[in-house]
C-alpha cells in the first residue's frame, strides 16, 4: 500500500514538472559562466569560487566547463581578462603596470605571460600596433 501511494505521488510530482531540453539547461549554464567571469574578472577568482555561486560539485562543473567551452576555466578566464586588457591598451593611456592589475592578474609577469600566449605579442608591443 505504502509502495502505491509513492508511486501515485511521484507520478503526480512528474505530470507537474516541466522538464527542461539539456541543450537549454547547458545553455543557461554557460550563460551563468560566462556572466560570473564578466561581473568578477577583476577578482581574485577560481573555478571553486564559480562552482559555489552557480552550486555545482567543483569536479563536475570543471568536466562541463571544459566539454562546454573546449577549453578549462582559467583560459576563459584569462582570454577574458586579456581582451579587456587589450581595450584598456588601445584606449587608454595607462601603465602597462596597473591594466594588469585592473585586469586581475596578481604579478605583471604573469599578465606578460598570458598576453603573449593569447594574443602573440607582448603588451608593449601591441600598444605601440594599436
């Protein structure tokens, strides 16, 4: 009788429930990511901090983001942080120094770094391109 009732239930729980397409839910997943990394980019932020926000298991969320965006967070992350980087550059006359830092690198090698592995060049010289 018991095993009824729970049967009963769960059928009504699931004629009530509208199921969301996977392609939709992952869609509003990397939308969710993609709007973490833009609001914070200029934070001290990791892969942990997004899985906390959007309330994933961090092993999870990291095999998504990667099957997702084909590509590991801290690259979204860091092509992000780069390409604004690169508008401050062209628009701005601040020091490469601080764009790094606005930008949320924690050392100006490591902005140096990413630059020139995202972009091919240096910040200097493409500044002087720009």
């Amino acid at each position: 009788m018991l095993k009824a009732c729970i049967y009963a239930l769960c059928s009504e729980i699931q004629n009530q429930t509208e199921l969301i397409p996977q392609s939709a839910a992952n869609s509003s997943l990397q939308h969710k990511i993609l709007l973490f990394i833009q609001e914070n980019f200029t934070k001290d932020i990791s892969l942990q901090h997004l899985a906390n926000e959007v309330g994933y298991d961090y092993q999870y969320l990291s095999r998504l983001v990667n099957a997702q965006f084909k590509k590991p967070f801290n690259r979204i992350l860091n092509e992000y942080r780069i390409n604004h980087a690169a508008a401050l550059l062209t628009e701005t006359a601040d020091s490469i120094d601080n764009i790094a830092f606005q930008c949320g690198f924690n050392t100006v090698r490591s902005f140096n770094r990413n630059f020139l592995d995202i972009l091919g060049l240096t910040p200097s010289a493409f500044r002087l391109q720009g």
